[in-house]
C-alpha cells in the first residue's frame, strides 16, 4: 500500500508539471500571435491550431482569450523587470542608474508587442482585468526605484525624505510623459519620430528631477 501510495503521488506531481509546461507553452505561443494579429484579432479557435489543441482542450486551461492575454502581459512585465534589473547590476553612479532606468522603461513601453498592438479603447475596456498585475508591475518597479534612491543616499549623492512616495511620483512623472504622446492616438504604437521626441523630453525630465533628489 504504501508503494502505491507513493506511485500515486509521484503521478500528481508529474501531471502538475505538465500542466504547468502546458501553460507556459501556451502563453508562448499565444505571446506570438498577439504580437502579429492583436487581441481583437485572435481567436481562441486560431490558438487552438497553433498548439494543435482542441478548442475544448484551451478552454480548459485558460477560460477565454482575456485571461491568456492577461499571462501574456505579466509574462512581459516580467521579463522587463529581469531585463532592466541586469543591465543596472553593474552601474554604481545613482544619477546614471536612474537615466539608464527611464531610458531602457520607455523602450521596454514601445517594443512591448501585444499592448502596444491594442485600440486605446481595447485597452481601457481591459483596465479591469489587467488592475491587479499593473498594480504588482508598479510595485516591482518602485523597489527597483527605491534601491537606486538608497544607494544615492549611501553615497551622499540624494536628499530624500520619503523614498516610496518619490519613486511613485518618479513613475507617475514618465507616465504622463508616455501618455501626451499617444493621447490622441488610435493605438497605443510609437512612430521612430515620437519616440525620438519622448525620449528628448524624458531624458530632459530625468535630469531635473536628479537635481531635485539633489538638493539638501
């Protein structure tokens, strides 16, 4: 009995991991296809074939296209999140440290496949469903901003009282300079020519707000 017991939980733990692969295959596959066609012109049907699934198969896995457009898109947040934590590792200058965070977050913001690919009215339709993972984007982001400001503090470089409260203003400020420019846009997609003009403003930006945090 006791083997038997053992067989059956080493086969529940196999058919997690399976699961789990399946799930990641899937945000995959689905991360490319959102990337060429959008969400509002992918079907679950066309994800099935993809994957050479069922319809009924995905469905089990994921109960519609939202839901695995919402993977996907936590997928990429984390995969920012990752990429712009290595290529800080090794800067010890805080002023350069937070340049090269504004820099890589608005490239990351425009390379970014599948929002980039949705309607401005798509995207606040999906407000709802994406709240808590912008929310938990946000939060990861501040503790990357919050390390660089401690570390300007260490070296005598940055005054700040309230390091949360700055980096969520630091974060807020970027935003708003993102969202002039695609504000009167259809999509949330950045030509070469904006995105040249962005990057002046928040580079610009950047450099005011460090003499700020600079100032005892």
């Amino acid at each position: 009995m006791l083997y038997l017991h053992l067989f059956n939980e080493m086969d529940k733990t196999e058919s997690v991991f399976d699961k789990t692969n399946k799930v990641q295959q899937i945000i995959d596959v689905a991360q490319k296809r959102f990337g060429v066609y959008g969400l509002e012109k992918t079907s679950m049907r066309e994800l099935a074939e993809d994957l050479n699934l069922s319809k009924a198969s995905l469905y089990y896995y994921f109960p519609d296209k939202e839901s695995i457009y919402k993977a996907v898109f936590e997928k990429e947040q984390d995969e920012f999140i990752g990429k712009i934590s290595e290529r800080i590792l090794n800067i010890e200058e805080p002023e350069l440290l937070l340049r090269e965070y504004a820099v890589t977050r608005l490239s990351y913001f425009r390379t970014l496949l599948n929002l980039s690919r949705l309607r401005l009215e798509a995207y606040s339709d999906l407000k709802p469903v994406f709240k808590e993972s912008i929310i938990l984007f946000k939060e990861k982001e501040k503790e990357i901003i919050v390390k660089i400001f401690e570390k300007g503090i260490t070296k005598s470089i940055f005054y700040i009282n309230d390091t949360y409260n700055t980096a969520s203003l630091f974060l807020d400020l970027l935003k708003g300079l993102r969202i002039s420019v695609v504000n009167d846009k259809k999509t949330l997609i950045i030509e070469q020519e904006e995105f040249d003009r962005l990057l002046e403003k928040t580079m610009n930006f950047t450099d005011i707000f460090i003499k700020g945090l600079k100032t005892k």
